[in-house]
C-alpha cells in the first residue's frame, strides 16, 4: 500500500545492442530496482528492434518500465546516467552501437524543456521500438504535450522499421 501513495509515475525506455543485449537490459533492471526513493513496478517484454537512425549496427533489444519516484525529473535522469555509466557506456557516435541506453518517456504529465532534459522524450512519438513496449504497460497513458494517448500515437505512427516480441515481460 505504502508503493501506492507517493512519487510520481515514470516510464522509462531501455535499449541495448552490445555485450548481450537482453542480459544488459535485465542488468539495467536490476539497477533500476535500486533507485532510491523510488519503486519498479512493472516492466514490458523485451522487443528485439531494428535499428533506426544509424541502420548498419545491430538490432536492439527495448523494453520500458514504470517506475514510481519521489525524485525529481532531473535527480532520475542524474540516477540513469548513472547506471550508464556504471554499466560502461560510452558516448563515441550519436545514435551508435551502445550497451545501455535509458531514457525518461514520461514523468507524470509534467512538461520540461531545457537544455539537457526533454520530457516527454521528443523523439518517443516517432519511435516504434518506444511505443510497442510503452503500449504494452500503459496504452491509456497520455503524452502530455500532444493531449493523445499512447495506443493514439501507435495508431498514427509511421515509422515502419520491424519491432518483434521477443517474451512476456514479468516483475
Ligand atoms: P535520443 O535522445 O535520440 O534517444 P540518445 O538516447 O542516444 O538519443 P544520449 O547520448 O543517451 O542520447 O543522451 C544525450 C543527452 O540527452 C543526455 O546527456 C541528456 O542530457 C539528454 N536528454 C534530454 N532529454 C532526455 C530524456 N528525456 N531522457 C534522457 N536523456 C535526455
Ligand atoms: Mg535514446
Ligand atoms: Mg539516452
């Protein structure tokens, strides 16, 4: 009951091409889990993903969680970079081949705009590797800026590349 009361609801987005992408992505989970002030309580399947952008690297794996925080947008962004950086990334080619990525999609219905934080992420709209696994914990959740839900902006999505379910996700 305790989980229910406070924080606001968070989704985050995963990915990872390298060094065992889905045993990176379950790794990041693990961190995640640890996040002070701060309770996973779902997370989606993991979708192996083309990739998009960059397309000569190899498929991602991506998933999203939704996490229940009492930090502040910019402290959780201060605690992913974080586990990125524990977990090795490196930041040598935009859009490149990484072992761990992990994105804010939504913080509540809250709106930021500043130099090194956009929330709701400003690519997720475009993304189906985001939407599939955000549809699959939260089609109602409504992306704040455009006042349309998740399943609405899946519907209007054109972005073709191939997302596949790769297992039923389980907390
Ligand atoms: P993309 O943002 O297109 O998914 P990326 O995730 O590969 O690209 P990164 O190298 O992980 O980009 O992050 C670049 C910067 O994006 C970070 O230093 C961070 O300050 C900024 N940023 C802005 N908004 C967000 C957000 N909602 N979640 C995570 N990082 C963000
Ligand atoms: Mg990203
Ligand atoms: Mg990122």
């Amino acid at each position: 009951l305790a989980e229910l009361m406070n924080g606001i609801i968070s989704f985050i987005g995963l990915g990872s091409n390298m060094d065992d992408p889905q045993a990176r992505c379950l790794e990041a989970i693990g961190h995640l889990e640890k996040v002070k002030k701060s309770t996973l309580l779902r997370r989606s399947s993991f979708y192996r993903t083309e990739p998009v952008g960059l397309t000569n690297q190899d498929w991602f794996i991506n998933a999203v969680v939704e996490l229940r925080t009492a930090l502040s947008a910019r402290e959780l962004l201060a605690e992913l970079q974080a586990i990125e950086n524990l977990m090795g990334r490196s930041r040598i080619v935009k859009w490149g081949p990484r072992v761990i990525d992990l994105d804010i999609l939504l913080y509540g219905q809250e709106i930021i705009e500043e130099a090194d934080l956009t929330v709701p992420h400003r690519e997720m709209h475009k993304r189906r590797f985001v939407l599939e696994p955000l549809y699959e914990l939260a089609p109602y959740a409504i992306h704040p800026a455009f006042g349309v839900s998740v399943a609405g902006l899946r519907k209007r999505l054109g972005d073709v590349s191939r997302v596949e379910l790769l297992n039923k996700g389980q907390v």
